[in-house]
C-alpha cells in the first residue's frame, strides 16, 4: 500500500510540474518581448541573440524574423537583413507582412552608394560588387600607376626607368603619341610589364605566378580555388556558382554557351547595355583548365585555374590615355 501511494504522489509530483513549465508559446514570447525591448533600447546586439533565440523556439513565426530583420537594419547590415526575410519567406511562406517589409527595406537600400546597393542586389548571389578600379586602389595598385610608383614599393627595383624611355625612344616610331608599346619590366614574383609610349611608363599589367605574400585585389592569391575566388564578386548566375561549388560538367554542358573552339561560356552577371566595359565571365577549356575574366572600366582581372586551383592572376590597366 505503501509502495503504491509513494507512485501515485510522483505522478502527481510530475503533473503539477508540467502544469507549472512554461509552454513553448511561452518561451517564444518571452524571447520575442526580450528582443523589442531591446530593438526599443538600441541594444541591437543583444535585440539579434533575442530574436535568434525565438526562431530557434519556433521557425514559423514571422514576427521573429521581422524584429531580427530590424534589428540588422538598424547596425546597417542590409545584406544580413535581406537574407533574414528570404529564409522567413522558406520557413513561414510569402506573407503580407514579409513582403511589405521587404519592399520597405529595397526602398531604403535604392537610397544607398551605388556599390553598396549592387551589393544588396537580389539578384546578387554573393553579396559582393563588381570588380572596377576602385579594388586597385584598395589594393595598393591604382589605375595610372606608375613604374617609379612600383619602385617606391619595393617591386621592379632591378628596372633602370631611363634605359627604358631611351630604348623604346629609339624602337617605337610613333614615341611619345600614345599607343599599345609595351615591355616587361620584372619576370617573376610577380610578373611585370609598363607602357613604353610616353616617359610616365604607366603600369600595363602585374601577374603573379606562385603562391606567397604578395595577393591580389581583395586578397585572390595563387593557390585558391574556383569556389572561394568566384565568391570574392558580385554574381548572378547561379549555374556558374553550381559548378564552382561542384565542378559538375554536365551543369556546365547544359547552362552554359558553347563557343566555336569547343569551351563553355556564361557571363556573370547581365550587362544590360548599360555598361559595355564592365563584364565578368566564367570559361572552360576542353582541357579542363578555367578562367575568371573580370573588367571595370579601365582595369582588368583574370585568373586561371587549374584542376580547381587558381595558378595565376593578372591585373590589367587599360591604356591610361583612354580614360
């Protein structure tokens, strides 16, 4: 009897207990009031852990995702923002709510820089701009620079800037008009040419071959892969991101132009004929080997890959007289 009763009190012991926990509603709110209030407080930091912690709680709950889309609004980290709405629109449907505060936060960010709205685009895959000069001065080698600029950096040291001028003034005939002369000024680590045309000796290109300290725009370097460079810029074709992901041919086969000497084409991104000197595109050899080709206006970008492995990249200024 004894046994029996000291069963009964601790099933009901557990009864009142689960009676007295709270409710997965309960959590939810919780967490959710936490995050507007801080939201309210500007304790945006924490305001993301509260909104967070109710998406875990429930992940059909739009509310969540709109305060955690605010709370990333309000630090200025839209691309975070947007992609808080996509997952709620994966996980609760297109509801009203989510679309108006989509539409609401593109108003916001078409009022941005021009590169920090093509950031955010929807059509970008990776968050990241266009390649264009601006990437050469953040790199330390602007457009219109200089071999005595190089020099002063500690590359090309070898270089004698008069022998040159004195050279192609006696081997160029038109010298001193401008044009496409050129000569190679260091051969390795990295590789480079300058202009021979005029006595500025502007930079023509800077390639680098191996693997080391010296990186290229937003930190490319020999050795990377496919993957990790191509998500280094802005892209819109998904297809051409598959196959960094997967090096699947036949998504490549299927999606991509065949051109005549049998390689597959795809541009990264649609350039609407709004800017004819700024393009991207993914290119794969019947060898295996491919390539990235980006151009912004007055500067280039191309790496080659091989089995994956990017074995060079090149930086390309345009003829400076051009600009």
């Amino acid at each position: 009897m004894k046994k029996i009763w000291t069963t009964l009190c601790a099933f009901l012991f557990f009864v009142l207990l689960s009676a007295c926990a709270p409710s997965t509603a309960d959590k939810w709110q919780e967490q959710y009031d936490l995050g507007i209030r801080y939201l309210s407080e500007s304790n945006y930091e924490q305001a993301i852990i509260a909104f967070e912690s109710a998406i875990e709680i429930d992940n059909k709950n739009e509310l969540s995702y709109i305060g955690l889309s605010n709370a990333y609004l309000s630090i200025g980290n839209y691309s975070d923002a947007i992609k808080i709405l996509d997952c709620a629109v994966e996980q609760c449907g297109e509801t009203e709510s989510l679309s108006q505060q989509k539409e609401q936060l593109l108003q916001i960010i078409a009022t941005l820089d021009p590169e920090q709205a093509e950031a955010l685009s929807p059509d970008n895959l990776t968050g990241e701009t266009k390649f264009s000069v601006k990437d050469c001065e953040e790199w330390g080698y602007p457009y219109q620079c200089t071999l005595f600029d190089l020099q002063k950096k500690g590359l090309a040291t070898d270089s004698n800037p008069e022998e040159i001028i004195e050279q192609a003034k006696q081997t160029i005939p038109d010298w001193g008009t401008g044009g496409y002369h050129g000569t190679t000024v260091q051969y390795e680590n990295p590789e480079i040419a300058v202009y021979t045309s005029t006595e500025d000796l502007y930079v023509w290109y800077i390639k680098e071959t191996e693997a080391g300290d010296f990186t290229g725009p937003r930190g490319i370097a020999v050795g990377q892969t496919l993957q990790d460079v191509i998500s280094r810029f802005y892209c819109e074709n998904t297809y051409a991101i598959e196959y960094a992901e997967t090096l699947s041919l036949d998504i490549a086969q299927k999606n991509f132009e065949k051109r005549d000497d049998g390689s597959l084409s795809a541009s990264l991104w649609d350039r609407n004929g709004n800017t004819p000197n700024r393009f991207a595109s993914l290119l794969i050899s019947e060898n295996g080997k491919s390539t990235l080709d980006y151009y912004g206006d007055t500067v280039g970008l191309i790496i080659e890959f091989e089995n994956n492995i990017a074995v060079s990249y090149t930086v390309v200024y345009h003829k400076p007289w051009e600009a």
